[in-house]
C-alpha cells in the first residue's frame, strides 16, 4: 500500500529530517526484508539521503546549492522559482532504500531528508515499502 506523508515547510529553502516517519511507515507495513521506495511529486522539492547528526551538515549543502545555483541568472521560466526546478533535478524525486528486520538500512550517520527549494509550501512524500 502507497502511503503520503504530509510535510509542512517553513522555509524557501531547507532540509526536513523524516527518517522516524519513514522508519514508521516501515514498521507499519509489517515488511520484515524489502524495500522502501521514496517519491516527492513536485518539482521544486527533493527527497536525498545525508549526514543527520550534525545540522550544519544541511546548511552547508545548502549553501553550496545556492552558489551553484545562482537567483541572479536571466532564467527563462518567469514565475521566480526556475532555481528550485533547478535544485530539485540536481538532487532528485526518488529514493530506494533497503529493509532489512523491519528497519531501514542506514548508516550510522544517515537520514533521510525532504528538500525544499520553494517554500513554504505543503508537501507531499510518497512511501512504498515492498517485501523481497
């Protein structure tokens, strides 16, 4: 079964640590070895996977996309967000990680983070967890 997590944002741009509600939607499905499939439907916002012990971790990645993703360029797409659709490619819609004894497999220092790149705005995210 397809689940949605809802994800309010409160920034233009910023990490969002969802590893405890995905790890839940896992638990919930019952699955004890598989998969779990992440999707963000929107094309301003990504889904990727990092460093969550430390939350300088997300500013500097942050940072970094802002200089390489400069608000300055003459874009073509005139509604004002053509660097988050930018953003968004670069890091990407989709995750898969593996389930192994009804957890996530995670490095130690691993989370699973929503981007946004556009907001605040509510968001969605899309979770799927398939027994192997």
């Amino acid at each position: 079964m397809l689940q949605t997590l809802s994800v309010r944002t409160s920034s233009r741009t910023e990490f969002l640590d969802l590893t405890s509600p995905v790890q839940e939607v896992v638990h919930q499905s019952g699955v004890s070895v598989g998969l779990c499939h992440l999707f963000v439907p929107h094309t301003t916002a990504a889904v990727t996977i990092n460093e969550n012990a430390d939350p300088s971790v997300k500013a500097d990645i942050l940072m970094v996309l802002g200089r390489l993703v400069s608000d300055r360029e003459k874009y073509r797409h005139l509604e004002g967000n053509a660097p988050a659709h930018v953003k968004a490619s670069l890091i990407g819609a989709a995750l898969t990680v593996p389930v192994s004894g009804g957890r996530l497999v995670l490095g130690t220092w691993q989370g699973i983070f929503f981007c946004e790149f556009d907001g605040p705005r509510s968001r969605r995210m899309h979770v799927k967890v398939v027994a192997a």
